[in-house]
C-alpha cells in the first residue's frame, strides 16, 4: 500500500503555479506504476522509495525535473536533453513528459530494478597524483609523515601551502605544515 507524505502536498502546494499540475501528474503516475511506493523529502525535494531509492521530482524557478535512480538502466526512458537532473531535461509543462501510460511503465520497470536488487555501477574517477611543489619537497625530505599521508591529506597541506596569495604567506604556511608533519598531524587536525 503507498503511502503519501504530508511534506510533499505542501511541496507542491508552495512550487509556482506553472509547477504544480507537472509535480501532481508525475506523483499520480509514480503511484499507479508502483502501488507500494513510499514518499518522503531527501535533500529538500520529493523522493519516491520502494526497495530503496526510485525516483525524484523537483521545482526550481522556471522547470521541474524529474528522474530514476537507476535510469541509466532503463531502456527507452524518453531522456531528451540533458540540460537538467533527472532524466528529462528542463519539464515546463506536462506535454514535456512522456503520456501517462508510458510513464507508468518506466517506473514500473524502475520497481522491477529494485525488486531485483539490480544496483548502477558507477564509473570511478581515478585521481591524479598529487604533484608536490619543490620547496614543499625539499622542507619534507628529513620528514617521513608526508609520506605516510594519503592523497587526500597530501592534497590537503599542498594545496594550503600554493593557495597562498603571497610569498611570506607561503612561506609562513610552509614552516606551519613542517611543523605539523613533524608532529604527524593531517592537514585539519584540529577537526579530528
């Protein structure tokens, strides 16, 4: 049995007026596609879950958006532009959508992913190598924790040291970061 969430009536009871029948056809069509379907606000927008995540809607200024979780596993998931989240671009009126029966149908598909449990697999970004400047280099060479950092911490101090606007800032920064390493401490330890 779907449930419906207070919190997104008032969603789209305060989107702009072009926004408001888009947010209503979608929800309708989420709800006959996947009777079980839950709702609730993620990230200050409306969420659909059932198995985990579904899809979303959302109402900005001038559009709406609306997309799948796992839409890059859909086939035929009516996508048009890429201009916006979601699947289908820049929505200003329900004529931007696909008709409510292939709708229903996408999300169908989209519950059957989940029922499956088929999960996206997501391209990972390789990082590059942090490039460590030669004065940083040469004040570490006695000094074994930088090192011993990870990329990210390396990232971290050296990019503290060459954001500097000034040379006696640098400076300062690297005498600071020295001093720190030698220590073992991480860039923002004093967070920890």
């Amino acid at each position: 049995m779907s449930s419906r969430d207070p919190r997104i009536d008032a969603y789209i009871a305060k989107s702009a007026p072009f926004a408001r029948p888009i947010l209503t056809y979608i929800r309708k069509a989420v709800h006959a596609g996947c009777p079980d379907v839950e709702e609730t606000m993620k990230w200050s927008f409306p969420h659909f879950m059932y198995k985990g995540m579904l899809c979303s809607m959302a109402s900005f200024k001038e559009h709406c958006a609306f997309g799948f979780w796992k839409g890059s596993l859909l086939e035929g998931n009516g996508a048009r532009t890429k201009d916006a989240m979601g699947q289908f671009g820049r929505i200003t009126s329900v004529s931007d959508l696909p008709g409510e029966k292939a709708l229903v149908k996408l999300v169908k598909r989209a519950a059957a992913l989940n029922d499956e449990g088929v999960s996206v697999v997501r391209e990972k970004r390789a990082t590059p190598p942090v490039k460590t400047p030669p004065d940083l280099m040469a004040a570490l060479r006695a000094n074994a924790t930088y090192e011993g950092f990870s990329q990210s911490m390396r990232r971290e101090y050296v990019d503290w040291i060459t954001d500097a606007r000034t040379e006696e800032t640098r400076t300062r920064r690297l005498e600071t970061a020295v001093e720190w390493m030698a220590e073992g401490k991480p860039r923002n330890w004093k967070y920890l």
